[in-house]
C-alpha cells in the first residue's frame, strides 16, 4: 500500500485529458499541488515508548514483532481520508504511533493488553488502515505512549462449517485472501467495498462496512455470527445461536466499536455459496427521482438484484460510475443493476419488467462491465488529483425513502454553500425496504490550506447531515471526525451509555481514545 496515497503504486493512474479540461475550465484549478514528501522526510518526534514496556511486549509478541522504525510508525500514522493524504504528502507524521506491535493470537492479545493497561500506554487495534473517518489517529496526551495494534499476523481461516454455513476467520485477514480462501471451498462472503484490495474483516466489523453487493449478500453486520472480543477487562464471546431472544445482543455493541472497547480475535461469519452466475447491466433514468422510485420499488416488491445503484445527473454527466470512462458520461441517471448466483437471466429479465414499467430505458450489459471492470480504481484516481490540485473526498449518510430528497438537498447545499463552485456528485448504492444510502463525492480546487479547507466544509457538512434527519454514517463509521455528530445523534444519554460501558471494558482507558466517544 501506499503509505501517502492508495493502493498498489504500479496501479497509479494518470488523469484523462478531458478531467484534466474539467478541472481546469469547471473548478478552476489552475497550479499542481506541491509534490508529495518521501517516506524518510516525514516529520516524526521520537519514539516515547519506554525501554521497560518494549522489552515486555517483545516478550508476548518476539521482539522482531515489536516496531519503533521510522517507516513503520509512519505506515501506522493515519488512514486513508483525504486529510488523512494531504498531511501525509506534506509529511506531517505527528499522529505516528510510537510503536507497532503485531501479536499473533487471542492470547497474545489479551496479554499485550494487560501490559499497556498497567503502563498506560493508548492501543490502536490497526486493520487495513483503510478508516476515512479518523479513526487511527488518537492524541497521546495523558498517556505514556501510543502503539497501533497491527492485526496482520493473525490472518488465517480457522473452520469452515458447511452445515451451519459460517466459517471462522483471524481478524486481519484482507478481503481478497479470505475470498481466495473460501473459493476453496465453494463459497463466498459477498462483501466487496471499494476498499476491498486492503480492508480486513476485523475492520469490516469494527467500523460496520458495506460493500458494493450489500442488496444481495447484506452489510457486514449482517454477516457476523459470531465474534470474540479481547478487552483490559477480560474476554467477551458472543454469539451461540442464528437468533435468539436472551436479552440485548451484545454482538452489536461490538459491532461499530472501532477499537474503543476491545479488539476483534475471531469471527464466525455467515457465508454463501459462490456464485454460478455474475450478469450486470446499466439503464437510464430521467431523473434522481424517477430513478430513487425505482429502486424503492425493488427493494420494497423485488425482485432486488445482488448489486443496484443510481448515479444522480452530476456523477451520470461526469462518468463517475464508470471510472475507466471518466468524462465520456451520459445524460439522465444511471443504474447499475447486477445478478449474481443462479438464474441471473431470469432475475434481470423479471427485475428489468419493474424498471422498464417505471421509465428506465435499457442500455445493456456494456455499462454494467465498465462499472464492474473499474470498481475499485476510483481510489487510484484521487491521487492523481490531489497531486493536481483539487481535493476530492466522499461522505455518506442514509435516511428513510421519505426524507432521502430533504437529505440529498441539504448535503449539496451545504457543500455548494461552504466551498464555492465544487463539483457534487451523488449516487444511492444501499437500498433497504425503509431506505437508502447517499454517497456524495466532492470535487473542490485547493485554495490555501486544503485540510483546513475541507474541514470546516465537512463541519458544515455534519451539521447539516444531522439537521436534515439523516445518520451521520451508513458505512463508514464515527472515528474521530464524526464523533460530535454522532453525540448530537444518539444524544446525552446515547453517549452516557457507550462511556459505560467503554469504563466496564477499558478501565484505564487505554483503547483507541478519542473514537467514537470523546
Ligand atoms: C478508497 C476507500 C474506499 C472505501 N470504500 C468503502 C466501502 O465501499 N464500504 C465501506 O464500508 N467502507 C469503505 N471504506 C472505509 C473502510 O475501508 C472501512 O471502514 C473498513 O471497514 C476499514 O477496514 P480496515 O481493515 O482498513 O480497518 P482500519 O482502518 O484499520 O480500522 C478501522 C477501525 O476499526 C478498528 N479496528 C480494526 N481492526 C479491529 C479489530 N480487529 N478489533 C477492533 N477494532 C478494530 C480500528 O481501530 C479503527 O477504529 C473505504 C475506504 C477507502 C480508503
């Protein structure tokens, strides 16, 4: 990965001329930002991590499995959000850990826990590093040192029960090798987000991931079964049953708790079979509107496709949905709708009846391969323009059918207000029979500081998010940069609650501090 953009760099990807024109004529960005800072220029402080805690956590984990090196601290600084690149390129690794430490199983865990609880030392659980939302990135203030907990070593396939179809997975295992795992035995877990090249299924859990397919195969959450949770205070393992009514289930007070009561060991997920079967295929409606009706119909009456998503007119207009023909978009709304498993003609043919019936306009199965060909090279693209000179990041938020038009109102305006003339783009690629999921890309030029000038925006954006009725996340979680939004959405006695049972788990108050509650 990357340490200051996304991805594999041999993936990087030069900016089409006519985004180029785009950016030029339309946003008006005119000068190259400055060029990114090398891996070794980065501006760390010195490790605080004392002689004493290093010697002991060598002990739980073996030394070579405990970092203090420049380039380890700094592949641990941060996440991924736009923020999170733009300090990494000017080389501000202030938020670096001052140690990596990789433990290799529950029980080491459990142990390196115990030993930064007595030194108070802050733990930050470190998946993929792929958060957006802040979520690695804690103030050391108050403790003695700071390590990111990498879960990377633990990364095998434990069990697979094709009975009960569940199979128990390490935490770290990355999407694609835990995919490339069940292939080995017939089965899949259907969870594809963009960040699927990094993202680990601990990470998944933690943060409450969706992926691309989530009408079909469900959202993370839904895929957890079961999990083992080690925290300062002991362990929790959860989850005996497909269903059960003893009492609250605990599965989802872990469920979105990204590292701040414990860290994620084990996880029996829900699995399906691999699909026979892929087809996708695009259509075309007038508006966001006539196109947001449709999807209700589907996801209210079926049949509802494994994959569907409506582009509004911006991102239809710039191509965005298929991001190997960037600029060359169509006019309407897009909708991308896919069928995966067993009788995906049949699916298309009943599901195209309602879209036809509802005014979509058939354009065939060639958008549907250029949005699966490009799904997951957008991210590639953000690099590009960072380095160009605008800023580009995403938010998302979810809401009811009824209030999603007040909602997409309010988070363009408020975008449209705070930055001048950016570029908003918005497509629903999560539908529920209650609701939807909006997805806002953001294209602005950098003027001055561009952290700056994307925060106080996103501060707006919150505000805004949370005034017009909506959650402040569907699926990227709270971090830190959601955290007073999230206060203001549960409320007083919501946040009562979570620092709770955060003090019952995590008396010291050791785990990831500053997410998700202050
Ligand atoms: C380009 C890009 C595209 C993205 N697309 C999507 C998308 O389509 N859908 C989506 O849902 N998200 C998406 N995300 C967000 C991100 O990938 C998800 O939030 C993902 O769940 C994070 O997984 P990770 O393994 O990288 O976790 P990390 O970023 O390493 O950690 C995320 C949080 O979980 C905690 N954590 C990690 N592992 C554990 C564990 N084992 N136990 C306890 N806590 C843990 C961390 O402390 C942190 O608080 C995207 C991000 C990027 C950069």
């Amino acid at each position: 990965m990357l340490w200051s953009g996304w991805g594999d760099p041999a993936k990087a990807r030069e900016l089409p001329e006519a985004v180029r024109t785009l950016l030029h004529d339309l946003l008006g960005v005119r000068a190259p930002a400055e060029p990114a800072a090398t891996l070794s220029s980065v501006r760390l402080a010195p490790s605080r991590l004392p002689g004493s805690a290093l010697d002991a956590l060598g002990e739980i984990t073996g030394p070579a499995h405990v970092g203090t090196g420049h380039e380890a601290r700094v592949r641990h600084a941060r996440g991924k959000s736009t923020p999170d690149l733009l300090r990494m390129r000017a080389g501000d690794g202030a938020h670096a850990p001052d140690a990596v430490v990789a433990p290799a199983t529950h029980d080491e865990v459990a142990e390196v826990l115990r030993v930064c609880a007595e030194a108070r030392i802050a733990v930050v659980p470190f998946g993929g590093g792929t958060s957006v939302v802040g979520a690695l990135t804690p103030s050391g203030d108050g403790f003695t040192a700071v390590v990111a907990l990498d879960l990377g070593r633990m990364d095998r396939l434990v069990a697979v029960d094709p009975e009960s179809m569940i199979a128990t997975f390490e935490p770290g295992v990355r999407a694609p090798e835990a995919e490339r795992l069940l292939a080995g035995h017939g089965l899949t877990l259907g969870h594809f987000p963009q960040s699927f090249e990094y993202a680990t299924l601990g990470g998944f859990a933690a943060a409450r991931s969706s992926g691309q397919a989530s009408a079909g195969y469900g959202r993370f959450d839904d895929m957890v079964a079961g999990l083992t949770l080690a925290t300062p205070a002991g362990t929790l393992e959860l989850g005996r049953a497909p269903k059960s009514a003893a009492g609250p289930d605990l599965r989802q007070l872990v469920l979105g708790s990204e590292g701040a009561f414990g860290v994620i060991t084990s996880l029996r997920l829900r699995v399906r079979k691999a699909p026979a079967e892929k087809a996708y295929e695009g259509w075309r409606f007038a508006s966001f509107a006539e196109g947001s009706a449709a999807l209700r119909t589907l996801a209210q009456q079926g049949p509802l496709p494994t994959v569907l998503r409506l582009s509004d007119e911006t991102e239809t207009m710039i191509g965005l949905a298929k991001p190997d023909a960037i600029g060359g978009g169509d006019s309407g709304c897009l909708v991308i709708a896919g069928y995966e498993g067993t009788d995906v003609r049949a699916r298309a043919e009943a599901a195209g009846e309602v879209l036809a019936g509802l005014g979509g306009v058939p354009l065939g199965p060639e958008p549907g391969r250029a949005w699966a060909h490009g799904r997951f090279s957008a991210p590639y693209l953000r690099d590009s323009l960072l380095a160009a000179g605008a800023t580009v990041e995403t938010l998302e938020t979810a809401g009811f059918w009824a209030n999603l038009p007040r909602l997409y109102d309010a988070v363009r305006l408020s975008l449209l207000g705070s930055l001048g003339s950016p570029l908003v783009m918005c497509h629903i690629s999560h539908v529920y029979e209650t609701g939807a999921s909006l997805y806002f890309t953001v294209v602005t030029a950098q003027h001055g500081d561009p952290v700056e000038q994307w925060e106080r925006a996103k501060e707006e954006v919150n505000a805004a998010i949370v005034e017009a009725g909506g959650t402040i996340s569907h699926h990227h979680g709270v971090g830190r940069d959601h955290r007073d939004a999230y206060a203001r959405e549960i409320g007083p006695l919501g946040v009562d609650i979570l620092r709770a049972v955060k003090d019952r788990l995590d008396p010291a108050g050791i785990m990831n501090p500053g997410a998700l509650i202050a």
